[in-house]
C-alpha cells in the first residue's frame, strides 16, 4: 500500500502481500485505557496472543502524525509512555497528520486504518455505543461498523453504555451480531446481559464462512463478534450495575462528557471495584486478540477458496 500519510511495518508490508493473517489492535487502551505500565504489558501480551494463534499482529497508531501499522517495541514503549496523545477516530486523523502528533485510535480509527490497508480482522476491548447519560451521545463506532467491511471481535459493548439502544443502531445498520459460543450479547466484564445477539457461531471456521457469505452478497457492513470474558474474570452484571451507575452520576455532576466521558468511567469503576473491573478488562482483551488471531487464519483458507 502506497499512501503519504500511512507507514506500513516491514513485516506487515510482506504480510499483506503474502497474503498471510494478520489482526488490527486498537491503541486507545495503550494511550487513554490504562495507567503505565500495564499499557505496555497489555500491548505487548496482545501481540504475543496473536501470534500464538499463527496471526501477525499489527498494532495501528500515530507516530509524528503518521498512520503506524505495526509496530516494533520500541515504538510501543513510546506510545505508553508519551504524555500527549491524541485520541484518534475519524474526525482526528487530519487534526493529528497536519500537526505531527502522536495518537491512539479508537475502534472506528482503527476500523479505518486497517480497512484501508486491507486488514480484514481486528480484536477490541468492547465497542462503543450509545451513552445512558444522553441518547444523542452516540459513537462513532457504530457508524465505522455500519460502514466498513471487517470482523470485529470484542466482548460486547462497553457496559457504562445503554446496551439495548446499542443493539437496536446495530440491527437498524444492518450488523450482524455473532455470539462466540454463546446466544447472549456479553455486557464486557459479564458474561450476561439478558440480551440476545443475532445469530450464535462456535468455531473461527464458522465465523470465517459467515463474513464471507455476508459480503458475499454486496453487504459492506462489519460482522460483530462478541466474545465473553472468560468466567473466571467475569463479574455478575447484577454486582456491576451499582458501581456503574455511581460512576455515570458523578460523571454527569461533574459535568463530563465527550471523548473524555469513557475513561473517566472505566478509571472510576475501577476505583470502586477495586480493581476487579480492570482485571477483567485486561483477561477479555487477551481472550479477544487470541479468538481473532484463529478468525484470521480461517480467513486466509475462505481467501484461497473464492475471493470476496
């Protein structure tokens, strides 16, 4: 791929003309998600789980305003330590290229990123989604899914959000909601939310036929692929749903909102979990990159069996 703002790693680089399976990471969490130095440790663990699934993993970022895919690991200590990044989806990325900054994609600025590099799968934490403090604050996210053809494997949607307004965007754009092993829409660090996704899938070779069957037919949406925490890190939604609803009412005393109104709340219940909620958080994320490293390498196999 040849584009002045993007800069391919060697290895992706050869990757993608190999045709070999390669996942998309997001590096909000590195940047905006975590405190240092689990940042780092968790950045450099998702790789590592990706790669024990025979995927390449290509960390997506900004380094002095260009559009980094793949990573080496200096460059990740830098981005964990940098104290100035921006928060990056699609309404930043001119913002961060015309003043040469550093910046953590989100999930729609990572979507765009790997879309336009031709990645075809990317693991996450949770998507975002429509906030119970306003229903007109709507991510991005759900947009970049509606639009972008790619599987996006993640435990759900963030749990501070309003989850059934969240999966009602989701089937008015037309996205279909895949559950791992499961028929219920995972709540991030639950493994229950009483909701149901829209069609249960258990292995990555199904889930590989299914994207391809979906785009298959001119659909240009992504396939959700909702992957619960592992039950030894979930917590019950009913012990959450208090020390979530006392972040979302400071958060609103406080009068914050925005691309700061996420963080704040998954830092806040944290605090109030004592560090239960990040435990679980840091468990689904390796749960995801591992899941979507296998996607991948199915995909590769569906790629050799009819081009889409």
């Amino acid at each position: 791929m040849k584009h002045p703002h993007f800069q391919l790693s060697a290895e992706i680089a050869r990757a993608l003309k190999m045709g070999s399976p390669i996942v998309a990471l997001e590096s909000t969490v590195i940047t905006h998600g975590l405190p240092q130095p689990q940042n780092l440790n968790l950045a450099r663990d998702m790789e590592k789980q990706v790669r024990n699934a025979d995927s390449i993993p290509a960390t997506v970022a900004l380094l002095d305003g260009k559009i980094r895919l793949g990573l080496s690991d200096e460059e990740l200590v830098r981005l964990s330590e940098s104290e100035s990044t921006l928060k990056v989806s699609h309404r930043d990325f001119a913002t961060a290229i015309v003043k040469k900054v550093n910046g953590g994609t989100t999930v729609a600025g990572t979507m765009l990123a790997a879309h336009m590099s031709g990645i075809k799968v990317f693991a996450t934490g949770g998507i975002g989604g429509v906030h119970k403090e306003s229903p007109f604050d709507i991510s991005t996210d759900l947009k970049a899914l509606a639009e972008t053809p790619m599987i996006v494997v993640c435990a759900g949607a963030k749990a501070i959000l309003d989850l059934p307004a969240t999966l009602e965007y989701l089937e008015t754009m037309g996205v279909p909601v895949v559950g791992c092993q499961t028929d219920e829409f995972p709540a991030f660090y639950s493994r229950e939310s009483g909701l149901n996704v829209s069609a249960r899938l258990d292995s990555p070779k199904e889930i590989a036929e299914f994207a391809k069957a979906h785009w298959s037919l001119g659909l240009r949406s992504a396939i959700l692929v909702t992957n619960p925490v592992p039950e030894t890190d979930s917590i019950p939604a009913s012990e959450m749903e208090p020390f979530i609803s006392k972040a979302s009412n400071e958060a609103q005393e406080k009068g914050i909102h925005g691309q700061a109104l996420t963080p704040f709340l998954l830092s806040r219940i944290s605090e109030l979990t004592k560090g239960r909620s990040l435990k679980a958080n840091l468990a689904l994320l390796l749960n995801n990159a591992r899941l979507a490293g296998e996607i991948a390498k199915e995909m590769v196999v569906r790629n050799k069996e009819w081009a889409i």
